[in-house]
C-alpha cells in the first residue's frame, strides 16, 4: 500500500498536506464546493521528499497527512481530496516502531480487497458515499478491482448488534461473557442451542435489503423451532415439580412406557420411559379453582398422563404457608397408553416423570436481554442499559428429568415436552446436567390467560 501511495503521487494524483485536521475540515466546504490547499501543487520530487520523511518519523503526529489529489468541488465530500496517510508515533503490534505513518480506512479498503482477491465487498450502507472513493483508488492504481455492494445491516429487536455495547455488556458484567446464551454472538447462540441450520434458515427469509429497519427476533427463534423440531428428540422433564401420589396404584409397582422419541422422524424410533406410584408434574398443571377452560389437573378433573394411563384428581394438600405441596389422584388402569375402552374423553394431556427414576438437573431459562423491542428507547438522560431485562436469566436448581437423559452430552438438544428446546450446557458435570433454554414452544393456555389480563 505505501509503494502504491507512492505511485499515485509519481502520477501526480496524491500529494503531502501540511493543514491541521481541523483545517481540512474547514477547507472541505459546503454543498457548492471547496477551497483547495495552498500545498496542493507541491512537485512531484517534494512529495516525495516529505513523504518519506513522514514514514521514518521525522514530523510529529498530525503535522502533515497525505491526501488523494482529487476534486474540491466534488458533490461527494468523501471526494474532495481525501486524506490517505497521517503520522502516528505508536508501537504497532507486528512491525514495531518501524512504520510512523498508517492508512485511512478508505484507502485501505479497497487495495486490501485488491490485494486478497475479493470479489464482492460486502458493506452497510453508511459506506454507499464511500464507493466511489473506493472504485477512484483501484482506478488510478489499474489494479484488479473487486465489486463494493452495500446493503442495510441487521437490526433485531430486543438486543444489540453493536460491537461497542456489546464489548460494555460483557466488560461490566451484565452478562457472563462473550458466550453467554443472552448474546448475539456466535459463541453465544451456539450455547444456547442455535444451529447452523436454522441461522441459515434465518438469512434466507429475512434477505438483504437497502433500507434500515428491524427484523422481530420472533422469526429468528421460529427458524429454531422449526429446525429442532425435525432433528431433536423428545424427552419429559418437569421444571416446577408438584408431587403427585396415584392412590390406587400399587406399591412398589414399576411399568415401562413406550415413548415415540420424534414424531416427525419415524427413524429417531421409540424409548422406555418408567411409571411409578409417585411421579411429579408441573406445578403450573393444577389449580386448585380452576376457570372453565382450564383443561390440565384441578380437583375432581381427570386428565391423560402423556403415554400413560387418565389420572384424575381427588383431593391436595398445602404447607403453612397456603402453598400446594401435594395432589392426590386416582388412576384407570384400563386406560394405559392413553386411550380409554370405553370411549370417554379428555381434552387435557400433561407431561410427568416418575419420582423414584427422576435425575436432578438444573436449567437455565434464558428471555431477551432488554425488556424493549428497541433498546434505545429510554428516557431522557438515559441509555439504553436502563431497559436490560432483569429477568433475562432464571435458574431453576430442582428440575426433575426422566432417566433417558443420564447419557446426554455438552451441546445435545432435546424439546421437552410441552416446555420449549433445551441444549445441553458446558457447566455440566458427571452427576449434574445444566440445560439452557434455547427457545420456547408456543404456550396456549399462558396465551389465553394474557388476552384475559
């Protein structure tokens, strides 16, 4: 690049500037042009002079810049003799103290695209104004020239994409790191359980366009759903455990349970899955005065027990706090599998794990970072940490899993039933599983109760 530089000042199309920065902004002018530098006409053998001088460290910072020798009166401002060199005493990682003089941005674009063989330089829109500037240098160098093509970069609600907040987020400890399961990262919705597959999926239907907006983080999480919901297993797992005893069942009595492991791949096949006189539901399943359209357990209800038998409920108990620590409920053991003989109906089927083959898991509910579809929107005086969503993270310490799990491994992934898509996290141990939550499934009846408020 600075043997190109060179070139251009040869062919008399760069020359070395001694205005101060503010001056060239001055000089720059208004929309009828600007006024050109007394230095601008300098020969071609004092540029020269001067601009090796500038390289081996003779001047100090922002004594003088090298600047493309252009057009002034330009309606592109970017074109009105840009600035390509200025001096920097700095120690450079790699060379040192050798180089006293550092590229712009723009005329480092292109000749480094030139140089790796780009074909297409992809950018955002703020750099539309500089492609000009970047096709003039290729131009006057006759270099091979790749093709700048800017589009409107990505804004999804929810979250940020910048990379200045994101490095203030993990710096002062919002989050857990660079691969926290709440961040925009590859390293973080990798975590979380995002796949190749469905951040493809993602691209694809949002495509590429030329104005700025923001893309819903809904259809991101649904290009999850609809990839884990081919590929992932399906697995029972209670999250807020409610005992349930089956009085009638017998004591000591264990039962097998044929399970389908993926309905929508036959080839994923079946699995066992225990039942026992005490098993677990979620506490979310009952209530104790249940409205009309509340079809899960509530006294004197009956509902199926997915691949089991109808259980319906008789009768509860609660500590001293009024809380429910305990159902009863009988069971029809005509009904296994989940069918009725004669010919009765339920309109609820819950989720459930035997208590006595139950493992213990903790798992991590992740939601969206900021508690507002556009972080910045706050009030005056504020930025947009004012709207992290203090409850972005919920670690939930007693969840109950069914047995098929003891061999799941960091990075598998499951949708448990009736609950969402959950991966397996790094901070599992041999003995304790960590899940995270990497997308919800669609709750109806959490939806009714919403519309209801």
């Amino acid at each position: 690049m600075y043997e190109w530089a060179e070139k251009l000042i040869r062919d008399g199309k760069a020359f070395v500037c001694d205005l101060s920065a503010e001056e060239v902004a001055k000089t720059r002018g208004d929309v009828k042009g600007g006024k050109e530098s007394p230095y601008r006409n300098r020969s071609v053998e004092e540029n020269l002079d001067l601009f090796r001088r500038m390289k081996v460290g003779e001047f100090p910072d922002g004594a003088r810049t090298l600047r493309a020798k252009i057009d002034m009166s330009h309606p592109n401002f970017n074109m009105r003799d840009p600035v390509m060199y200025r001096i920097l005493h700095a120690e450079h990682q790699h060379t040192g103290n050798k180089w006293c003089i550092y590229p712009m941005y723009d005329y480092a674009h292109g000749q480094s695209d030139s140089i790796e063989g780009i074909t297409h330089s992809i950018c955002t829109l703020e750099f539309e104004n500089h492609r000009p500037l970047y096709d003039w240098y290729i131009k006057a160098l006759a270099i091979y020239a790749p093709q700048q093509i800017e589009f409107a970069r990505l804004n999804l609600s929810y979250t940020v994409l910048s990379k200045r907040r994101l490095i203030q987020l993990v710096t002062e400890k919002h989050v857990r790191g660079w691969d926290d399961p709440r961040m925009p990262t590859l390293v973080g919705v990798r975590r979380r359980g995002y796949t190749p597959e469905a951040m493809r999926k993602f691209c694809e239907r949002i495509g590429v366009s030329k104005f700025e907006g923001v893309i819903d983080i809904s259809w991101l999480e649904d290009a999850l759903r609809e990839d884990l919901n081919k590929k992932a297993d399906r697995v029972m797992g209670v999250l807020h455990p409610l005992k349930v005893v089956i009085e009638n069942y017998p004591e000591g009595q264990t039962e097998e349970m044929e399970a389908v492991n993926n309905p929508e791949d036959p080839s994923a096949g079946k699995r066992k899955v225990p039942f026992s006189r005490v098993i677990y539901v979620e506490r979310d399943d009952f209530r104790e005065d249940a409205p009309k359209d509340f079809f899960r357990l509530a006294p004197g209800k009956e509902v199926r027990l997915r691949y089991a038998y109808f259980v319906k409920c008789t009768g509860f108990e609660k500590n001293d706090k009024g809380e429910v620590t305990e159902l009863r409920c009988t069971y029809d053991p005509a009904t296994r599998g989940g069918d009725s003989p004669d010919g009765r109906k339920v309109k609820g089927t819950i989720h459930w794990v035997s208590a006595q083959y139950a493992i213990d898991a903790e798992v991590r509910l992740y939601d969206h970072l900021f508690s507002k579809p556009d972080p910045d929107d706050v009030p005056e005086g504020q930025n947009y940490l004012a709207n992290l969503n203090p409850h972005s993270l919920a670690v939930l310490t007693a969840c109950k899993l069914e047995p098929s799990l003891n061999s799941a491994k960091v990075g598998d992934k499951f949708q448990f039933e009736r609950l969402g898509y959950f991966c397996v996290d790094k901070d599992s141990s041999p003995g304790k599983l960590v899940f995270n939550r990497a997308v919800t499934l669609r709750d109806t009846w959490a939806k009714i109760e919403k519309k209801k408020k």
